[in-house]
C-alpha cells in the first residue's frame, strides 16, 4: 500500500482522542484516527465510566425500592435476569461507539483499526488485519490510555481474579467477593454487586478510604460502605493469593494478625498502568518518565515537536474529561489557534452512594500549601429538597479567600453530587466570589440552592442553618 499522506494522526480513540481527531478535523485538518479495538470510545466508553455508570444506576434503582418501604411502599425482592442486565448495559455502548463512529464519518475522519508503531518522528506504521499500512503524517497526538494494574503476585491466570475490566462484564453475583483497594473503581463497582447481592470486603493499606479526597466529604461513603459492606479493613494488606477449587484463598494481615479466608472472587483496583508497549516511542524523540508516562509540557508537546500527547498516556490525574481538555490543548497549539495553554479547572467526580465532586483547592492542600482559605459549610440535614428524598447525608462546602472572598474551591458530597459540581467549576473558572454566589438566585427547592447558603453561611446569613461569621 502506498503511504498515506496526513496532516494529524491520532493514536488512540477515546475520549482524548476522538475529541482531538474531530476537533482538528472542524478546523479543516486532514486527521487519520487509529484505534486497535474493534469499537471506537476507548477504556472509558467500553470498559469504564459508561458502563459503571449504567451498571451503578440499576443498583440505585434496587436501594431505592428497599429504602422506599420506610415511606410506606413495598415492593417484591428484585429478580436479577443477569444476562438481561449485560445486554442492557452493552445497548448502552453500541449506540455510543456507533455515534463516535458516525460522527467520524460525517467529520471525514479517516478511522482505521490497527496497532499503531512509530518509525520515526513523522512515520507510524499501522498493523491491521488486512496487513500493514505506513502513514506520514507533519503531527500526532497520542491518546492511547491505561489499563488496570494488575501486580504480579496476584495474577494467578485465573478469572475469579478480576481487574475491572472483567467486573463490568458482570459473568456472575459472586456471593463472597473482595476487593483490593479503596479507591473510587474499586468502592464504585463495591456499590453495584452489594446492591446485587455480593458480601462486600475492602481490604486497603492506606488509613481511609478514597484517600486523597476531602476528608468532610469521604465520610457519609465510608458510612454507607460500613452499612451494605461486609467489612471494610483500612491499614491492612493482602500478603498472597492462590486458587482453591472454585474459590481464591487470600491471606491478608490486619492489625498485626493474618487472615486466612475464601472468596468466589477477588476485584483488584489498585491503580492504572499506562498503554507504553511496542509504541516505537524509541524511533523517536519522544521521553516516558520513571512511571512510564509520556513526559510533556502544558501544551501536551513530548521532546519530539511532531509529537504531542493527551489524556493518561500523558499522567496526571486520569479522568477522561481532563483528557477531553487536553485534546483541544494539543489541538489548538497544532492549528495555531493558541500559543499557550491556559490552566484549566479539572473536577473530580466519585460515583459512589452517596457521590463525591470536588473542584479546584481542597482543604488538606490549602493547609499544606499555606493558602489563608475560610472554609463555609452548608448541611443537607437543614435542605427541604434532600428530605424529600431521604438523603440528608449530603454536605455542600466551600474554600474561600478572606481577603477577596473569592471561591478557591468546591467540595460536594450527597446524591447528584456529580451533577452539581459543575456550578463549582464555573465559579472557581471564573474568578467568582461568595457574594456572586450568593447572590444568584436558585430555584426552590432544588440542591443547587446548597451552594447559594453554603456562600451565606459564609456572611453569617444562611437562612436555614445558623451560623454567626466569625
């Protein structure tokens, strides 16, 4: 085949990538996309966030029905047709992958599924079932990702040892499950099989759960997970696994004394890996840092100029949003629209019951950095639209300047949390200040309202809790 001639290559189709291929290819670039799965929409479509997040919703919808009885409605046990569920999640993600796929048609994108490999600085070979085909191209942004980490001790070749990946696939409702790691994948897919029928144990070695998240708002997660879990093990550890028969044999260590227990199976979710292998990034002059991250600057260029790189790929935080922003980064430096990079504010978001959303300064980082901040807190126990639907577990909280009473950042824990994060993210975008805040007018009665009272609590003037300003 002869080379084909491009303006931009994009190595890798997921949020990070489809977002740059179809951003060039709307500023008049000729963009070629590879993707080595069969379906575009990378990790997060078909094997993250999509598919968590539908799977998280039927369990809402069983906690739902059995908290209902508390109001006076009854409803039968929920019957699990398991294969129903799985090809109602997977519906989800033909139609969202099929619409990529469209839109990269309708863009003129050029799509081919292939591993793609570096030859040199301007050159990808692309390996494809139908054989190899050479690209040329003047830039490329790669996109291609992590996966889960799996550490060597605790692959046993066994498929009752799931990453989770397999957990989504959903084979079975394990009876006994454990998961290794507190982090959000891990406490995320913990809500769906308890809601399912799963005995829940966490097993984590740091002191807390979601570690690294705001301690005011990881608390109403670490108590629902105390409720539906069967135990949660902070400081503890798993020293070995092997197979027994049709279970795992798992000795842990907690609090000084080993454990010796057997699950039907094992979710381990101790962080990501980034997609590095058989690149050709050596063909080039492309660096990866000691972790194995392609190294770049704030406009997602790598040492080698052709080269830029968007998304986990390029490390960070590894949410596809921030990949997303990344892409039109890179893009924008390519095409000449920008010469810089702004900083953007990045939220983050945990799908728990109840959600966590944060956004710009957090408390512990304003404290160690020594950034003068006031803090205003609002309670969900004192909101009329959170008793409506019994989740008064929720909390919204603000950082605040003194001096200029600008918001520095936003934290919200309770149900929708993630939903709301976003009038966090404009505020701190924007420059917005306590007053600014307080002074839009929210609905009635609405969660939104939370963030307007969390800046009068500020002023000392909330009008559902008291609260004197200092």
């Amino acid at each position: 085949m002869d080379p084909i001639q491009t303006d931009l290559v994009v190595v890798g189709a997921g949020p990070g990538g489809y977002a740059a291929a179809f951003y060039a290819a709307d500023l008049g670039k000729k963009v070629t996309l590879i993707e080595r799965d069969p379906k575009l929409g990378g990790v997060c479509l078909n094997r993250g966030c999509i598919p968590s997040k539908a799977l998280l919703y039927a369990a809402h919808t069983i906690t739902g029905a059995k908290e209902s009885a508390q109001r006076g409605i009854t409803f039968a046990a929920p019957q699990i047709e398991l294969a129903k569920l799985r090809a109602w999640k997977d519906s989800i993600i033909a139609k969202l992958s099929g619409g990529i796929t469209q839109l990269a048609t309708k863009r003129g994108v050029t799509v081919i599924h292939g591993r793609g490999c570096f030859e040199g600085s301007n050159t990808l070979r692309v390996e494809t079932e139908a054989g190899s085909q050479v690209i040329s191209f003047q830039h490329a942004i790669v996109a291609v990702g992590s996966r889960p980490a799996l550490p060597r001790a605790f692959d046993l070749g066994n498929p009752r040892v799931m990453t989770s990946t397999e957990a989504l696939e959903m084979e079975e409702i394990p009876e006994k499950l454990l998961i290794v790691g507190g982090g959000y994948i891990g406490l995320e897919l913990g809500t769906v099989y308890a809601a399912l029928g799963s005995k829940i144990t966490v097993i984590e070695t740091l002191d807390n759960i979601l570690l690294g998240a705001d301690a005011d708002l990881t608390r109403p997660v670490a108590a629902y997970a105390r409720k539906h879990f069967s135990e949660i093990r902070v400081k503890a550890k798993v020293i070995n696994m092997s197979t027994s028969g049709m279970q795992i044999k798992v000795i842990s260590e907690h609090e000084g004394q080993p454990k010796e227990e057997l699950y039907d199976r094992v979710l381990v979710s101790v962080g990501r890996t980034p997609n590095n292998e058989n690149l050709g990034l050596e063909n080039t002059k492309a660096k990866l840092d000691e972790k194995g991250f392609l190294v770049v600057n704030e406009k997602q260029q790598t040492a080698d100029p052709a080269i830029y790189a968007i998304g986990d790929i390029a490390g960070g935080v590894l949410l596809a949003h921030k990949a997303s922003r990344e892409a039109r980064t890179a893009v924008e430096i390519i095409t000449g629209k920008a010469t810089s990079a702004d900083k953007a504010v990045i939220p983050a978001v945990v799908f728990t019951d109840p959600e966590v959303a944060w956004c710009g300064l957090t408390e512990a980082e304003a404290k160690a950095k020594n950034i003068p901040h006031t803090v205003a807190k609002f309670p969900w126990g004192a909101s009329g639209r959170a008793l409506t639907f019994d989740r008064t577990d929720g909390m919204t909280k603000l950082l605040i300047d003194p001096a200029t009473e600008r918001v520095l950042g936003v934290g919200i824990v309770g149900h929708g949390a993630g939903e709301l994060i976003a009038e966090g993210v404009l505020a701190v975008e924007m420059g917005a200040t306590a007053k600014d805040l307080s002074l839009c007018v929210h609905p009635h009665p609405t969660l939104s309202e939370t963030l307007m009272e969390s800046a009068e609590v500020f002023y000392g003037h909330a009008t559902h809790v008291f609260a004197r300003k200092k």
